[in-house]
C-alpha cells in the first residue's frame, strides 16, 4: 500500500531561504523531492502575506516536478486563471474560503490543472462528501493555516483516517495530503492513518542536508 511504503514528500518552499529561491528548488530536487509545494498567503483569509503567481512563474523554469499550489486565499475565483498559467499543476483551494467551491474545481479542471480541496483543523471531513467526485488531491492542514513552524495537531489523525475510508469508497485515485508540524516524529503517524503525501518545510528547509531530512520522513524498510 502507497501510504506504508513510500509516500510522497513536498517541500513547502516556504521554509526557504527567499534571497535564493531558484536555487532552494534546485536543491530540493537534486535532494529526491516529490513535488514541490507552493504556499500563497492573502492576509485575508489567513494572517500573512506570501507571494503570487509571478514566484510561480519565475521557479517554474528550474524543474519539470509537479507544482502543488495552496491557495489560502479568498476569494480565489478571481485568481485561478493566473496560477494556472504561471504553471500551476496541482491547485488547490479551501472548503472554507467561500460557498461555491463545485464551480471553482470545475473552472480548476477546465483551466489544465489538477483541482485540490483543503480542510482546516476545525473542518470536518463531510464538508467535502458531496466534493470527492471532483478532485484529484485532499490536503488535511495539521495546523492553522497561515504560518510555518507549528506544533503538529494530533487531532488530526482520526480525520486521516476517515478520509481515507472516504477515498477508498469513492473507487478514484485521490492523493492524500498532510500539511502541518511535518517532521520524522510526525511522519510516521500521518501515514499510519492514511497519508500518502507529506509536506514539510523547516523539516526539510531548516536542515544541513536536504537528501537526508527528505529520506528522514520516509518509513524505515522492514527488516
């Protein structure tokens, strides 16, 4: 099974040093990244301000990985259209960021990109049932969206676990995404729930060796 072998890791350029970022995802790449995670803040929806899609565009030269944008912003009908272009491949909205979250995935689809749906830690997973048909990536935020470096929330964990049941009822090959509080602590219980993409930032980004944070989020081979 994908979440007791080898899940995804996404290194959330967050946790980068911005004076050099082309060069961090260089590193992250060479370092064995999945995907790369692009974190973009409105100071609006949450408190704190990121970057937009000319930060996309500009990485989107140094490699051929996937893109996954968390849109923490609202609202956001207005800006899928210009990370979809900047060269978004994933992207991915919140539940909570306004009612009409059916047409936004559609207009994400329609756009070229792989539409994603996050939850916040006070969001049930019912809230997207009626959603699960449209998307190709759920993210689970393990802590309050808006800054790097939070402690992981365990309540979580029993959220994993149903929306996974949830996925394997659906018979569609969805990711399960985990963000928040990401280290070789947490890893481990996130994926025993049913994650299979782990995201991290100052896990990775706060290391001397890149290779050897990203492998560190791996499950240890039996035997």
């Amino acid at each position: 099974m994908t979440t007791a072998t080898r899940p995804l890791i996404a290194p959330s350029i967050l946790a980068a040093d911005f004076a050099r970022l082309g060069e961090e995802v260089d590193a992250i790449v060479q370092a064995g990244a999945d995907w790369i995670h692009l974190d973009v803040m409105d100071g609006h929806f949450v408190p704190n301000i990121s970057f937009g899609p000319q930060i996309v565009k500009a990485l989107r030269p140094r490699t051929k990985l996937p893109f996954d944008v968390h849109l923490m912003i609202e609202p956001v009908d207005p800006y899928l259209e210009a990370f979809a272009k900047a060269g978004a491949d994933h992207i991915l909205i919140h539940i909570e960021a306004g009612p009409h979250a059916h047409r936004s995935l559609q207009q994400i689809r329609a756009l070229g990109a792989k539409p994603g749906i996050v939850l916040c830690p006070a969001t049930p997973p019912e809230a997207i049932s009626e959603i699960m048909d449209m998307v190709d990536v759920i993210l689970v935020m393990t802590v309050n969206p808006g800054f790097g470096g939070q402690k992981f929330l365990a309540s979580q964990l029993p959220k994993i676990s149903r929306l996974r049941d949830m996925i394997t009822k659906s018979g569609r090959d969805i990711r399960l995404a985990v963000d928040g509080g990401i280290d070789p602590t947490t890893a481990p219980q996130a994926t025993a729930a049913g994650a299979d993409v782990l995201i991290a930032g100052s896990a990775i980004y706060a290391q001397p060796d890149y290779k050897a944070a990203i492998e560190a989020l791996r499950p240890t081979p039996a035997g």
